[in-house]
C-alpha cells in the first residue's frame, strides 16, 4: 500500500505507511526539544493523542505545553489518575460517573457511602504520585457499544451504562490507564510521566447530570500544572482569592445576608450594603442622564400572554416561575424588561425624528436557578438588571451601537476596570429571525467594534436566540475574568410586537431594537466589586467614608459635634465613641475597611481639628473638618473620573 502523507502546519511533509501513529509521524518531523514539548496534535478541529493512527495524507498542528489545549489534556488525564487511585484504595464500591478537565483544573465525580475527608485526600494523594512515577501509557480502544454496556454492566458501573446508552451510537471509545477504564473521547496525555505537579482542592455534592431528582454524587475538585512554580502560583492565587470572597466579606462588612426563612438565591441588603447600592445607582443614574437616556419604572408580573408574544415561553421558559392567577388570568414574574419597555413605545405613535429613544432601567427580575448553581451574589433567583432599550433606525444602528460601548467602558474604569476581553457572539442553533436581519445585525456590532479599534474575539454560536451580541469580560485584581456588560441587536422583538414608526416617506417602518446591560445586574456587579477591592472601596462609593475615634470620654461632647457637621455636609461618616482603647478602635475600623479615622484627643479638641489616619496605617497632619470636608470632595471628584 503506498505511503501517506503526514505535514506540519508550518510546511515540512514525511511519507509514512498507513497506519502510523500521530507519535510515529511527529518523531520524523519535530527536533528533539519539540518533541519533549508536544502532548498531542490537531487534526483539523480534532485533537488527537499520540497513539491515533493515520490511514491518509494528514496536516498535524502539535500540541506543546503552555498551550491552552495542553493543559485541559493534562488536567483530564490527571482526573484520570485520581479516579484510578481513588478505586485503588477503597475498591470497587466506589463507582464513577465524569471526570472532565475544567477552566483551570478539573474534577471526577463518584458515588460512595462515606463522605471523603481530608485524611483521604493525602491518600489519594500519594498514591496519585506513586502511579505517575510509573509512567503508565493512556491507550485508547474503540470497541461496538453493545460489548462496552456488558463490560460495563458487569462492573455494576450504572452511570456509565446509562451515559452510552444516551449517546445511540454504534461504537464508543475507551481509556484505559493502570487498571482503571473509562467510556472517554479523549485525547490524553501519552503516559502519566508528564503529570508534574498536582493537588487536589475540596470536595462538593453534585446531582448526577445536574438533576434535582437523580442521585447526590462527590464531585471532588482539583488542578494540575507542567511546573511545580506554576502550580504554587496558582495555589497562592486561590487564597488571596479565598480572602476576597464576597461571600465572606458581605458578612463580615455587614453589607448583605442571606436567610433560609426568606428563600435561597433572595439577597437582603443591610444598611451599608444599601448605601453602597444606592451609591451605585445614583451614579448610573446621573451618567445615564448625561448620555441622553431617560429613566423608566416597570411592574415585577405581567400577564403571560406578554411571554408568549415574546418568545420567551418558547425559548426561556425552564428559566421562568410558574405563572399565578389574577382574576382568573395567568400573570408571571418577569425575567426580563424588554417587553415592558415595548409597551411604553407602543403606547402612542412614533415617528422617525424622535429616534433613537434610549430608555433605561433598574429592573428587578426573576429566574430560576438550580440550587446548586446559587453563589453569593454572583448567582441569584432575584436581581436588578441595569437595563436599557435603544430603538433607531436602521442608518442609527452602528452609530448607536458606538454610543453604548463609549458609555460602557467610561463606566467600568469609572469603577476601576480598565482590562476586559470583547466577545462577539454570532447566531445560535435554535434562532428566530431571517438569515438576512442575522447578518445585518451582526455586521453592525462587527463594524461598530473595528471603528473603535477594540480587539475581539468571535464566539460563535453564542448569540441569544433573538440577536447576535457583544459581550464584554472584565479582569479584576486577580486577573480572573466577569461576564458582566452585553450589547444585543434585535430584530425579532419588533416584528413580535408590530412596532412601527412613521418614516419620512410617511409610511410605516420598524425599528430596530437594541438590548444593553453595563453591569449584567447589581448583584453581581456588586459582588464582583467586592473582590476586586478587597472590600477596600474607593472613597466616592465606600459605603462609609470615615470614622471618629475618641481618645478618652472628655472628648465626647466634641466628637458628637464633628459627627453631626459632617453628616450635614453630606459625608458618610461613623463615630466610635466608646470608653476603649484608641488602638482596638482603630484595628476594628482598619477591618472595617474604613477609609479615613478621625482621631480627637485633648489637643484636636482645643484646636477643633481632626488627626486624619488612612486605612493603611498613614497619618496626615491634623485638619479643620472644612479642610477635611475640601479633602473628600476633591478625592471623590477625581475618583469619579471628572
């Protein structure tokens, strides 16, 4: 049989015999160095490991380490490994389910009587480091689906059985490592020499394929590196990331809580997490206005026929409540604003010189969220969506769509982001809308992000099922990205709801509508706040701008007076004139995050006047409070960006 041939994406061809392997190939291809840097190879949009075979003339991208690619195969390879040594140590009563690599580790899920300790995982540990020293080969097999359901039967492995049973194919492939096989597409690692450094992190419950209803299984969590460095960088990562947990610093600065009575996913906000919001707000409120947005108010229900004409019974509705009956009529909670603001624009005859019409709104909403998919603020059941509604013509579309990124990334440095990543997701597989509305519409945000020269990304497939969109990641402090600002183009809600406007031709056209969130939602913006400052907010949103602190109680009656002038002057300001020790006030106000402390003792009292301490330990000379006063306008002045 003559040879094929195998060539490298950058150019260099071998004739080799059918059937050699990927490894086989790249060895005639790649120098020494390259080949200790290569994993796996891409064929087209394949990935392949080391031993897939090659029957016709192939183009080979290698897989080096460093690699986004390389990593998600070390870290399935690894949950490999541990499930291996898991059923190692506590035998086959513990059954399997997945195990898939994930955005920076990866994790295997099993089904045991006992809860895994801590204890366990050194154990688990240790053999996982006994059986990479040995460096056991990850082969692969394709095998009929009928004998892999008997092999796997036979195991009593019932979340396999069940897996390819679903997959209604004539053959599966499987892994096999050590002792330990595995219903896997791969690809893996050519042998488990290559896993340098690894550590498992925690262990949760996870319902099996995510279902409410079926079995809780322990899905055990962790991360795997080529480099021992890159492993203990990142493990120090995750506990700065630990202290900044919003979750422990909402209780711990008093800003927010969540009660069982009340419900899971529900957020109440205490006073200082209320002052926060609300600063919050204002903020987006005033600089909504100054970009020539007007403020709209909308109900929390509606009637469900509102949802029908939509599309979001159809497209959304595992997402929605159950509807309630009105007056024998099914209303339902709102998931979204849209419709609402619809409605305004149909309430009376537009014409084409009042376009664009940009409304906004801090919209409450509701979704339901699996109980296990609740975190904190970043995931809730009720939340307020910074919302707006833009509908133009279409010569408006790309100018518009320039106008929402201009505001969206002034606001998000005005909060202190100025690193994000820009996505453009283009249509997904269930859609409503011509092909022709679908590519005008993604054309314009394409266009609109190319005038402004801002790098993106296409994600396709992504788009919502009415409209392509940008999305945009902001990185905070940690470099960890959140999905918080999206543009959406929509020409399907239009036609739903027969909204029209008077053109200059004096006869009837349809707008063009434009979805827009700068922050997602307050929850979450709010919780990714605070981990991106630590709980340490800039002045001009910190929820309490100073504290007094007295000296002794003969500065009572002063401290009183301090507190109630730079209340008036419209400060947000604490006092803590208790009879304890100056340096335990200042540490509880130092945990407090507290920007400045005002200390008085006998001499700022004589000379009313405030020695000025920062929250990280710096003291300014003593200031008259007008003097002080001057000091916070200008700092919030200029932290506001203006």
């Amino acid at each position: 049989m003559a040879d094929i041939t195998v060539t490298l994406s950058g150019g260099e061809s071998v004739a080799v015999p059918p059937g050699t392997t990927v490894q086989g190939a790249l060895t005639s291809l790649l120098s020494n160095k390259q080949r200790k840097l290569t994993v796996a190879a891409k064929i087209g949009d394949v990935i392949a490991d080391f031993t897939r075979p090659l029957h016709e003339d192939t183009v080979l991208v290698p897989i080096q380490i460093g690699s986004d690619e390389a990593h998600d195969i070390l870290r399935h390879s690894t949950a490999h490994i541990m499930a291996l040594a898991v059923r190692d140590i506590f035998g086959k009563d513990v059954k399997v389910a997945i195990g898939p690599a994930i955005e920076n580790g990866f994790y295997y899920d099993f089904m045991r009587s006992e809860p895994f300790s801590p204890e366990d995982f050194e154990q688990i540990e240790q053999r996982m480091e006994e059986l990479v020293r040995q460096a056991l080969p990850f082969q692969r097999t394709e095998i009929a689906s009928s004998d892999a359901l008997k092999l796997f039967a036979a195991e009593e492995e019932k979340y396999k059985v069940e897996l390819i049973e679903d997959l209604h194919t004539d053959a599966v492939s499987l892994y096999h490592v050590g002792e330990f096989t595995d219903l896997c597409r791969g690809p893996h690692l050519p042998n488990t020499s290559f896993i340098k450094a690894f550590k498992l992190l925690r262990v949760a419950g996870a319902y099996w394929r995510g279902d409410e209803k079926r079995d809780v299984l322990q899905r055990i969590y962790g991360t795997a590196f080529y480099d021992k460095k890159d492993l203990k960088k990142y493990l120090n990562a995750l506990e700065e990331a630990k202290k900044r947990d919003h979750r422990r610093l909402g209780k711990e600065l008093e800003l927010f809580t969540i009660r069982d009575e009340i419900g899971p996913g529900l957020i109440l906000w205490q006073p200082k997490g209320a002052q926060l919001r609300r600063l919050i707000e204002d903020f987006w409120k005033d600089e909504h206005y100054r970009h020539d947005y007007e403020l709209l108010y909308t109900p929390h229900i509606a009637r469900q026929d509102l949802w029908k004409t939509s599309g979001h019974l159809d497209f959304y509705s595992e997402n929605m409540y159950a509807p309630m009956y009105i007056d024998e009529v099914e209303y339902q909670l709102k998931p979204m604003n849209c419709p609402f603001h619809i409605g305004v624009y149909n309430s009376q005859k537009r014409s084409y010189r009042e376009l664009p019409v940009r409304w906004c709104e801090l919209g409450t909403v509701y979704r339901y969220e699996r109980a296990g998919a609740l975190h904190g603020l970043l995931r809730v059941r009720g939340f307020t969506q910074d919302d707006a509604h833009i509908f133009c013509r279409p010569d408006q579309l790309e100018e518009e769509i320039i106008h929402i990124l201009d505001l969206t990334l002034h606001i998000l440095k005005s909060f202190g982001f100025s690193e994000y990543d820009i996505y453009l997701s283009t249509r997904p597989e269930k859609f409503v809308g011509s092909d022709e509305n679908w590519e005008k519409a993604t054309q314009a945000l394409k266009l609109a992000l190319e005038k402004k020269d801002l790098a993106f990304m296409v994600d396709p497939g992504e788009g919502v099922f009415y409209g392509p969109k940008i999305d945009i990641k902001i990185k905070d402090q940690l470099g960890r990205s959140w999905q918080c600002s999206t543009i959406q183009v929509d020409f399907n809600l239009p036609e739903r709801f027969q909204m029209q406007y008077t053109g200059t031709d004096n006869t009837d056209h349809q707008p063009i509508m434009i979805h827009r969130a700068l922050m997602g939602s307050l929850e979450r913006f709010i919780g990714v706040l605070i981990e991106h400052y630590a709980g340490a907010f800039p002045l001009w949103f910190a929820p309490v701008q100073a504290r007094i602190l007295n000296i002794t109680d003969d500065q009572l009656e002063y401290g009183e007076e301090v507190y109630k002038e730079l209340r008036s002057a419209g400060l947000r300001i604490e006092k803590d004139l208790r009879n304890e020790k100056l340096t335990y006030k200042i540490r509880e106000a130092q945990v407090a995050k507290i920007p400045y402390m005002l200390i008085i003792g006998e001499k700022e009292k004589t000379d009313r006047t405030v020695t000025v301490r920062q929250r990280d330990g710096e003291n300014l000379p003593p200031m008259t409070i007008e003097e002080f006063v001057a000091k916070i306008a200008q700092e919030v002045k200029t932290g506001r960006g203006y």
